[in-house]
C-alpha cells in the first residue's frame, strides 16, 4: 500500500482504534486533515509558469463571449481554493492549456468530478488522444464535432464488465492519426456510452439489499421500500436537510456537498443521471458490503480493528478502481469520515457514521 506521508499517517491514528465518534468529529470540524484539493494538486503538476494567467488566456480564446472579468474571478477562486472546476470540458481545457498528458487530466478529472478519463465515453476519449499527441483543446473540439453522436438506446443498456472499458482504452491507444481515431471512434460506436456501467453494477447490487430487506428470522417478507423509505432509513445519517451553508466549516461542505436524496436516487436507478462516488461509498458503508450470504472471516470477533480496516480498504478500493473512480484520500474530508465508519466494531458501520456527522453538525442545525 503506497501512501504518502500525511496520508500514511492519517491511516495509522484511524488504524489505531483510539478515537471516539465526538473525538472524530471534532477532528474534522477544527480541520486537522489538511485536505488535497485542486489548486495544490495543479501546482504539484506545474510547479512553473503562471497558472492564473494561462488558464485565463486558455478559458476566455474558448470562450470570446464570457466577460473577461468573470473568467478571470473563475480561475481565481480555483486557484485560491475558495472552490474548484466541476465541469469536465474546463477539466479538459484547463489540462490542454497546460500541456498536460493523458494521465495528469485524468487524476485532476477524478479529483473534481469523481470519474476519471472514461474511455467508454465518446468525447473523453477523443480528448484524452489529443492530450497524448500533444494537440490543442481548439482541434480536440473542433474534431469531435465531426463525428457522429453515440446512439441513445431505447432502454437502459445492460451492465457490462470493466474488461470492455479497458479493450476500448487499448483500442484506441493503436490510433495513431486522426484518420485511425475516426475508424475506430465509428467501429465503436455500440460500445460507447456516457454512463459509468460497471458503476451501476455496484449501485443496484447494493441497493437491492435496501430495497429488499431480507425477514427478520422466521417473520413475513416485508414490502418493498421506495426510494423516500430508503433515504430516511439508511442515507440521512442526521445530515442536515436543506442547501443553506452559512456558517459551515470546510469539512462540513465538502461532506454535505452532493449528499443524495430520493430524486437523485431514482434517477440513478432510472440510468437517468451517473452513480456518484459519494453515493457509493455510503452505500459500501449502509450495507457494510454485506450482499451475499458466503461466509466471511473479516467479520469474527477474533479479526482485529487493524486487520478489518485493511480488508476494507482494499475491497474499497479495488471497487473504485473497477468503476474508473480515484482510490480512498485520507486527505479528502469524506473519505476519511468513510474509513473510520469502516473501523466499527461494537456497532454498524453505518451507526458510527451517523454519530460523527451528528457531533460535527451540532453547531448549524
């Protein structure tokens, strides 16, 4: 397991055992995990040059109609940290006006939107072979606008495994002119798709346990729960409800921000809008990974806290992994929230996540 420094040691103290759900909360709230966010990982990238001024100059050639003073107050607070780019195609010029590769795009991707390159994706991909030739964003657009749409399917297309995602990445690796790109973009075409497949593999496994609890011993079968049951009784967590967040801490907006709710929930079961990474760590943690009824020794009493946390940190991150989503950062506020629920020993995991986010939001409820 490769971590860095501050990481390595965040997993030690969680490791430990030795903190209490208000201890944990406290530790978030006073805001102890200094947290990875956007402009540190771009300037880790491009330590030289002025990045303000080359990422507006990039933004506003792209965009000639936006108000100079509005984009330049848009880079500006990216790079201040007062918030970062959630946006894909900005993703996408900020990496082009930069001169990243292929793979500095795909790691800031994963960091702002929760999905890496995803190479099932039409424009991802056709973007992420213009990075590895070292064209401009300008032919990158200007090409995939030459080509035909995806086709919609009339129903949700079948799960499909990480294995074609990663025959289509080989597939287009082999391009090497823009003439190679196109025949392979059009020979994929029944391929391609927008939505994160392997994701929803994860997503309706898990969520088939919440909505078909299984009978208490020797009971009846209860009904089915709609998506609203679901959210009140495994995804509120005592988060607080509503969008105002005056008054909260970073931690607090970084763990509230796009906390689901029933909508979310069905369009995603619709194939309506994408599984986020939030949404399935917290489904990781609500089901404690329980959706089978093969034996597993992770769960006897004799399993130390030590010996449970890795088990979970690689079954977690090899899920991510396999949905093209980034590994667990202990220097990310939720995801540390994430591995300490994972610690819980004498109650569920998802128990102990609702009482750290109880402490953490007591002071703006």
């Amino acid at each position: 397991m490769e971590l860095t420094l501050q990481s390595q040691h965040e997993y030690d103290k969680l490791r430990s055992g030795e903190m209490t759900p208000a201890m944990a909360a406290e530790y978030l709230r006073d805001g102890k995990i200094r947290t990875r966010g956007f402009a540190e990982t771009l300037r880790q990238l491009c330590p030289e040059g002025n990045l303000q001024a080359r990422i507006t100059a990039a933004l506003q050639e792209d965009e000639p109609e936006a108000n100079p003073e509005s984009v330049a107050r848009r880079v500006r607070n990216w790079l201040s940290g007062q918030n970062q780019p959630v946006n894909r195609e900005d993703i996408f010029r900020i990496a082009f006006a930069l001169g990243l590769g292929e793979g500095d795009a795909s790691l800031l991707l994963g960091l702002c939107t929760g999905y890496s390159i995803h190479y099932r994706d039409g424009r991802d991909v056709v973007y992420a072979w213009f990075l590895r030739v070292g064209r401009s964003y300008t032919q990158a657009r200007d090409f995939f606008a030459t080509l035909p749409p995806v086709p919609r399917p009339d129903s949700p297309p079948e799960v499909v495994s990480s294995q074609l995602t990663h025959e289509l990445q080989n597939l287009f690796l082999r391009a090497q002119t823009q003439e190679d790109l196109r025949e392979c973009y059009i020979a994929s075409l029944d391929k391609l798709g927008a939505l994160h497949m392997r994701a929803y593999f994860y997503f309706e496994k898990y969520l088939d346990q919440l909505v078909r609890p299984a009978p208490a011993w020797g009971g009846l079968r209860e009904p089915d729960y709609s998506m609203e049951a679901i959210m009140r009784q495994y995804f509120s967590l005592h988060m607080p409800s509503g969008r105002n967040r005056q008054g909260y801490s970073v931690a607090q907006k970084l763990i509230k921000q796009n906390w689901p709710n029933a909508t979310a929930l069905k369009n995603i079961r619709q194939h309506k809008e994408d599984v986020t990474r939030k949404l399935l760590l917290l489904l990781y943690v609500v089901t404690e990974n329980v959706v089978d009824g093969e034996y597993h020794e992770i769960d006897e009493e004799y399993v130390s806290t030590q010996e449970r946390l890795e088990d979970h940190w690689w079954t977690l991150n090899a899920i991510l992994n396999d949905c093209g989503m980034p590994a667990l950062d202990l220097r990310n506020s939720f995801d540390w929230l994430v591995v300490y629920a994972i610690t819980a020993e004498d109650e569920a995991m998802s128990e102990r996540m609702e009482q750290v986010i109880d402490e953490l939001f007591s002071d703006v409820r």
